[in-house]
C-alpha cells in the first residue's frame, strides 16, 4: 500500500471534519482539555484532596520499601499529582494525549521549581522506549473511558510492560454512586464559575447507556466568556460501569496482574462502602 504523504493525511483530516459536520449538524467541537485553565477551574480536585491522595500514594509505596523512586503518570492533564510527587523526591515521567494539557502542565511544573519528564501519548497504546518504574499511577477517575476489552487488555500490557516486577499500578476509581442512581436522562449539575479572565457556564446530560456493553453515556457542556470572547466545549464520554467485584473479574482475565485490593484513597482503609473515591492496586506479578 503507498504510504500516506502530510497533505494527504491533512486531506483525509479535512473530510473527516465535514463529515462530521454533516452528520453531527455541527461543527468541530473542542473539548474541555483544550481549555487547561477551564479544566483546572471545573474540573480539577481542589489542590488539599491531591496532596491527601498523593501522601495515600507515598503511604502505599513506602509499605513496599519504596521512599524515593520512580513513577509513571498516566492521563496527567496539568500534573498535580506528578508534580506534587516530584517535590517529595520522585522522579516523575507524565504522559497525556492533549497538547494544550502537557503545555500547562509544564508551567505549573516551572513554577513548582521540579523537573519532570512529559511525553505526549495514549494511554491505550505507548511505548516510552524506557522502563522500570517502581509504580504507575491514573488518578481522577479516567480510568473507565477505555470501554473496549480489546484497549483495556492493551493498556494493562502497556503499563506492566514499563513497571518493574513487583511494581505498584494505583487507579483511582469513582464509587460510580450517580451512575447507578442515573435512570433516566436529563441535564444536572448546572453552575458558573469564575475564571481569572471572565466566567464559565457548565451543565452535564445524561444519555441512556448500554446496559449489554455495561457502558454509560455522559455530556458535559461548558461556555467559556473569556476576554469578549465566546467558546463553547462539548466532552462526550462512555463510561464502562465497574464496582470492585467487576474490577476483580477484569483482574483475573489479564495476564501478569496481581490484586492488592481496595482501598480508600484518604487513609488506606478497605472499608470503601462510603467512599465516594477508592484506589484499586494492583502488583506486577514476576
Ligand atoms: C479528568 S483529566 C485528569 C487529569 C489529571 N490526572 C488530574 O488528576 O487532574 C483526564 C486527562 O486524560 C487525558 N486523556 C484522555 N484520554 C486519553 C488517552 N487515551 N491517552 C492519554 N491521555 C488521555 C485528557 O487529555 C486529560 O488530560
């Protein structure tokens, strides 16, 4: 097959926008990640809850003797965790898909006077060409918006490939408590907040999921009022619906996993019942 030249990938690209637009009815939406500053305001966990989640981490790694190693973030958006990691003495490597998140992530990783590592990556599917980690982590339940078994297999081998043997996978999960209560659809969680250069209208939907794929459908819509201007995001995420149990059976499907458990994500109890959060750890197996 003749291997595709820049223009006639930027063609392809080009017609794959208008057809969206054709059959969407609209046109090109950006998402929420586009607008880093949007997303720290909207969506990121207040900075206390990512250093109590980060000291969790440190607890977790110290239990396997592990005080000043190295750490894989995966999906790191503007690098809270990482960089916070990094100030307690990790060496830190970060990777994300959206370039506007890497580009804010290294200004809040300049102002925190740390050196971290950030390589533009899907999480599906990388290759850092370096291995070892003593522990990877995916915080702020991104988890479960790889909703095919295919990338879910992929991605575990990706992450074990690039650990240690004995090496920490930490996952923050969502207790999911909206899900389950979401049987019907309708728009929620409507509210403005304020931006340092303007203000930010925000509003989710929820769709029907698909209860066979085990997967749920949410919308969250921002308009941005920023400087005069106008910008409107749509993130439309699947969502495979887990609870521990499932995150056990999925567990036992992959090869070269072991399960530590469950574990609230502020101060490592396995009483999770209440938690609206909790990490899954899994181990390398050798
Ligand atoms: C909810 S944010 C979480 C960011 C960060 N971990 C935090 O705690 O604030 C989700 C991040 O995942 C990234 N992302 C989504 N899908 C991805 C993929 N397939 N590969 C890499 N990054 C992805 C987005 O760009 C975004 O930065």
């Amino acid at each position: 097959m003749k291997k595709k030249t820049e223009d006639d990938l930027k063609i392809e690209c080009i017609r794959l926008q208008d057809e969206l637009y054709i059959t969407e009815k609209q046109p090109f939406m950006p998402n929420i990640y586009d607008f880093p500053d949007v997303y720290d305001a909207v969506l990121r966990a207040p900075i206390e809850q990512i250093q109590v989640e980060v000291n969790s981490i440190q607890r977790l790694l110290t239990e396997q003797d592990i005080t000043k190693g190295s750490i894989l973030e995966l999906a790191c958006g503007t690098c809270g965790h990482g960089t916070l990691l990094a100030q307690a003495g990790f060496s830190v490597t970060s990777i994300d898909k959206n370039p506007n998140m890497l580009e804010s992530a290294q200004r809040r990783i300049e102002t925190a006077g740390v050196k971290i590592e950030l390589i533009q990556a899907n999480v599906v599917d990388f290759n850092l060409g370096v291995g070892g980690f003593d522990c990877a982590i995916f915080m702020a339940e991104t988890f479960p918006i790889i909703t095919a078994y295919e990338d879910i297999k992929n991605h575990f081998q990706c992450v074990r490939r690039h650990l240690k043997p004995g090496g920490l996978y930490i996952i923050d999960m969502d207790a999911q408590g909206r899900i389950r209560a979401a049987n019907e659809t309708g728009i929620w969680g409507e509210k403005t907040v304020q931006l340092d250069n303007g203000y930010v209208e925000v509003w989710h939907e929820d769709f029907p999921g698909d209860w066979v794929e085990g997967i749920n459908r949410l919308v969250m819509r921002c308009r941005i009022h920023s400087n005069d201007s106008v910008y409107e995001t749509t993130d439309d995420w699947s969502i495979r619906y887990y609870s521990p149990w499932l995150l056990s059976l999925l567990v036992r499907t992959l090869e070269g996993w072991t399960l530590k458990g469950f574990f609230s994500r502020r101060d490592l109890s396995q009483d999770i019942e209440e938690e609206t959060h909790y990490f899954t750890v899994l181990e390398k197996a050798s």
